[in-house]
C-alpha cells in the first residue's frame, strides 16, 4: 500500500505545493503547527531517516539545502525557523516517509543569547 506522500508525489492526492524539482517536493502541512510549516520530501520513497543509506548521502543533503532555501522564500530565514526530522513513532512520525518540517514565522519570539 503506498503512502500519503507518494500518492502526492504522483499527482494522485492534492497537496498546496510550493516548489518541486526532479528528486524533492515541497508542500504546506496539512495540520500546521507554526504560522509557515511546509513539508520538504524526497520523491524516493525512504520510510525514515532510520532506513537512509549511503547512496541517499547527497539527497539527505539537498533536503537540508532545499529546506534553507524554502525558508529564505518564504521570508522565514532572518527571524529564525526549525527543521526539524521527526523518526518513528516515538519521535512523532506520522507518516513512512522521510520528510523534513521546515517551520517558522512566529511573531515577536525572539531569543535572548546566553550569557
């Protein structure tokens, strides 16, 4: 049975897509939990961060790098934002999909540095 995200992937289930590209889409989560939450996801289908292997080092990077790059789009980048990989059910995974939450725009949150 294929997964919510690889039905999203193949145009079979709709999602609010922000940006895609050959290996990686990006789309708004369905149940945000910050004022910008988008999901940045590989189109190969990994279950979790757990079952990456080697061969998948450099799309492990891109989602980083893609997440970053989300996040100066859509204006997050300066006032600081999370990426977060949640893995497995114990770390909140919902989903057997690798996917990274890119989170932001929260309004007068800032952080003081420590001393």
């Amino acid at each position: 049975m294929e997964c919510i995200f690889c039905k999203i992937v193949k145009k079979e289930q709709p999602a609010d897509v922000v940006w895609e590209d050959e290996d990686i889409i990006v789309f708004k989560d369905m149940y945000p939990k910050a004022p910008v939450h988008m999901l940045v996801l590989s189109k190969k289908h990994i279950a979790s961060l757990n079952d990456a292997e080697e061969q998948d080092r450099e799309l492990l990077g891109r989602l980083l790098l893609v997440g970053k790059d989300v996040a100066k789009k859509l204006q997050i980048n300066q006032g600081g934002w999370k990426a977060i990989f949640n893995v497995g059910r114990g770390g909140g995974q919902v989903v057997d999909h690798l996917h990274l939450h890119v989170l932001g725009g929260w309004k007068g949150r800032e952080t003081k540095e420590l001393p």
